[in-house]
C-alpha cells in the first residue's frame, strides 16, 4: 500500500491549518505555523511535526511502523 502524502498540520497555539506535502525520505523536526509563527517540534515519543500536529503521521512511520529517525 502507497503511504498518504498529504496531512493537514493544525498548530496547537493558535489552531491554524494548512495542508502540507509531507517528505517521503526524511523526517521534518521544526514546522512553523504560517498565522503565529510558532515554531512546532514533535511531542516527545513521536519522530516529526506530522506524527504530533499532522492528520496523517509520516511516510516512514506509514510504512513500517517505526519513526523515521
């Protein structure tokens, strides 16, 4: 099965959600929010800003269950 590329990211400060294109290759540890400029990083235990704040978790973790680090 293909992983989902796409997640809609929502920050946890202000609400804020835009959907995002997500890397199949590497994982993204800082995301800033486009409305409040927070800077995200991934809660602890999860591997990136998509498996944390995304509505879909990363490719890597898709794939295989594992985070991508």
């Amino acid at each position: 099965m293909e992983p989902q590329l796409v997640s809609i990211i929502t920050c946890p400060v202000c609400g804020y959600k835009k959907e995002e294109l997500m890397p199949t290759n590497a994982c993204q540890f800082f995301y800033e929010c486009e409305n409040c400029k927070t800077i995200l990083k991934p809660k602890e235990g999860d591997c990136c800003v998509y498996c944390s704040y995304g509505s879909v978790k990363c490719p890597p973790v898709q794939m295989s269950n594992n985070c991508c680090s």
